[in-house]
C-alpha cells in the first residue's frame, strides 16, 4: 500500500539561554533525569542545569560518555538509567552522545529521550534515526527508535560560543537534505519513515538549502566571533530542525554513502560526517549529471560557491586524502555502493559510475 508520511519530534525549543528552563519544558515527562555529557559538555552546562533544577521536585544524575556510539556503550548507559529508575535521558552534545542517548532509551521501556545539542554540527537531534558505529568510528549501520525525541531544546547561545568548524560542519549535513530528498523523489522511494514525502516534508528539505544560501556566510562569521545573531539563529533552525525534519521524511542518497563509504576505508577517518556528506554531494551532483547526460553549470556553481563562501570541502586534500590515486578512489568508490544509501536513485548506482565521479573531483581541483 502507497501512503505518504511526516514525523517529527514532539516538541522543539530554540532559543537564547533555554537550558537554564530545561525541567520546566521537559517536567511533563517524568522527574528523575540522567544527563549524557562528556567532559566538557558538564563544565559547559552544570552551573545552568542547576539553576534549572533549583526550587523543583526533580533529580538527575550525570553519565559520562566514553566517545564513541556503539551498542555496547548503549547497553552500559541504559543499565545505568534502570539502576537509578531514571524516567528521562537528556542527550547534551555532539552526534555520538545524542546517538548514544537515543540507543540506550531503546534498550528499555518507557524512557523518555530529550535532547540538548551543543553545536549546530549536525541534524541528528529531531530525528528518530540513529547510526550505530564500531569502537573506531567506522559506521555499521542505523536503527529507528519507534518514536522521535520527545523534546529537543537548542539553546542558541550555547550554540554560538562553539567552534565554528561545528556550525560549518552542520552545513554541511544540512545543505545536502535537498538534492537527497530531490534524488528519492525522483525515485519514488519511501522515506525514513516508510512513506512517500509529503508537499510538507519536501518543501522544508528545500527552505533548509534556502536558507542556509542566505545567511550561511553571515552566521559563520558572527559565530567566528562568538556572537549570538538572528543568522546564527536562522542557520541553527536549518542545521538541526529542517535538516533533520527534511531527511527524515524524503531521504538519503549518495552523498552519506560517500561518508559512509569513506569511514569504511579510511580508518580512523579525521573529518566531521558533516564535512563528509558535503564532499559527498559533489560526487552525487557528477554522478547525476553524467547520468543525465547533461551538466547543470547554474546548479554546479551555485553549490561550488556556497561551500568555498563558508569553508566546506571541495578537494580531496581537505577530507584528509593526500594521494587520491586510482587503486585508492575504486577502494571508495565500492565501499560507498556497498551501502544501501547509494542506491536510492532513479538510476542504477555502480562503483565504476562512483569512481568516474571521484576521479572527475580529483581533476577540477576546485
């Protein structure tokens, strides 16, 4: 049966200093909280949690992430919340803990998951996905919680005082939502949720590339300078809402293959997932065009000029591959089709068209 589907998070908050209203906007969930957070997160979010938590009938406990998002660091979270009858997991941080937050919540019953992103680096806090890696960081594969987050609150002040490499990365991950969502479409192909996209879904997948054209450079500046702006804002809304809200109800294609591909060859491999999936639209775009048998010069530019405007990568040299030599590219090249990603395209997707693709980047030297 043919249906079309939307999901989403319960609830989404965004806005300057929203950590310290943290038990006020999630108290309906339950009352005994576990904080995931690594070292610095803590340092970052300790003195606001309190502040939250001050006057309130509800507890929490920290839990220290050991860095990497595997199932067996899952299990050891969720073992964690079931001896303390923890009602609510808060996953505060980067991809790997909000992953981590997610998979432990799935390991038991009734678990609620929040989520507090420190950085705009990816989209992976709306959504119900959840990619499960190996103790090096190599990606292994995703598994679907049964529902989205329950609340997902991005303090955009916390967002603006991280590393802008993180904002940029973000991006990354975000401006590549539109061409997948564009390449399932063309498809046919169910989204995340197993329906066909919606005129909802697919019109937030394009207002995210649309945004970020807009007010990407600006919000990359003001966040160089530690600075809260309606940029940063507008870029955080594209990162981690209308990235994750618009690959979750369209799709994924080629371009998280190509990382996907790449952790499966280059290990460890030193690059954000979002600095990868970028790259990996370029190698979708030529794959695309060649099949078409048209180059689309407007679109090419349009994207060539976005990433140098705001620092993501066009060349190898800058996904840390010195010496793209041939044996090297093919090695990619099958590990990306290798993946069921790749292969969601109105076209048959095979290493050798992914190889021509590779070696066409590695010619331009854009």
């Amino acid at each position: 049966m043919s249906y079309r589907s939307i999901i989403a998070p319960t609830k989404y908050f965004q806005g300057k200093g929203l950590l310290t209203e943290i038990y006020d906007r999630t108290c309906h969930l339950g009352k005994k909280y576990a904080f995931l957070v690594d070292e610095i997160v803590h340092g970052i979010i300790k003195d606001k949690v309190e502040t939250a938590f001050q006057d309130k009938d509800g507890q929490y406990i920290y839990i220290f992430h050991n860095g990497e998002s595997t199932l067996a660091e899952a299990k050891r979270i969720a073992s964690i919340l079931e001896e303390n009858q923890c009602e609510i997991i808060v996953g505060v941080g980067g991809g790997k803990v909000i992953d981590s937050a997610k998979l432990a919540a799935m390991q038991l019953t009734g678990v609620k998951t929040v989520i507090v992103p420190t950085s705009a680096a990816s989209d992976a806090p709306c959504s119900a996905n959840t990619v499960v890696y190996d103790e090096n960081g190599t990606f292994l594969h995703a598994v679907k919680p049964k529902e989205n987050p329950s609340v997902v609150l991005v303090d955009t002040e916390v967002i603006a005082g991280a590393p802008v490499r993180l904002l940029v990365a973000g991006m990354g991950d975000a401006f590549v939502t539109y061409y997948e969502a564009r390449a399932c479409k063309r498809a046919g192909l169910a989204n995340l949720s197993g329906g066909l996209c919606t005129q909802a879904g697919y019109a937030i997948a394009k207002l995210c590339r649309d945004v970020l054209l807009e007010h990407g450079a600006k919000a990359k500046a003001d966040v160089e300078a530690k600075r809260w702006s309606e940029e940063v804002d507008y870029v955080t809304e594209a990162n981690i809402y209308l990235s994750g809200v618009g690959f979750e109800n369209n799709g994924v294609s080629i371009s998280h293959a190509t990382y996907n591909g790449l952790t499966g060859v280059l290990m460890p491999f030193p690059v954000m997932h979002g600095e990868g999936v970028a790259f990996g639209l370029l190698v979708q775009l030529i794959t695309e065009y060649t099949e078409a048998g048209a180059w689309d010069e407007e679109e090419w530019n349009l994207v060539v000029d976005f990433y140098k405007s705001v620092g993501l990568p066009t060349r190898f040299e800058q996904i840390a591959i010195e010496n793209p030599d041939d044996e090297l590219l093919m090695k990619i090249a099958e590990s990306i089709c290798g993946g069921a990603n790749a292969h969601r395209e109105p076209f048959e997707v095979t290493p050798a068209k992914i190889f021509a693709a590779l070696k066409k980047i590695r010619e331009m030297n854009l």
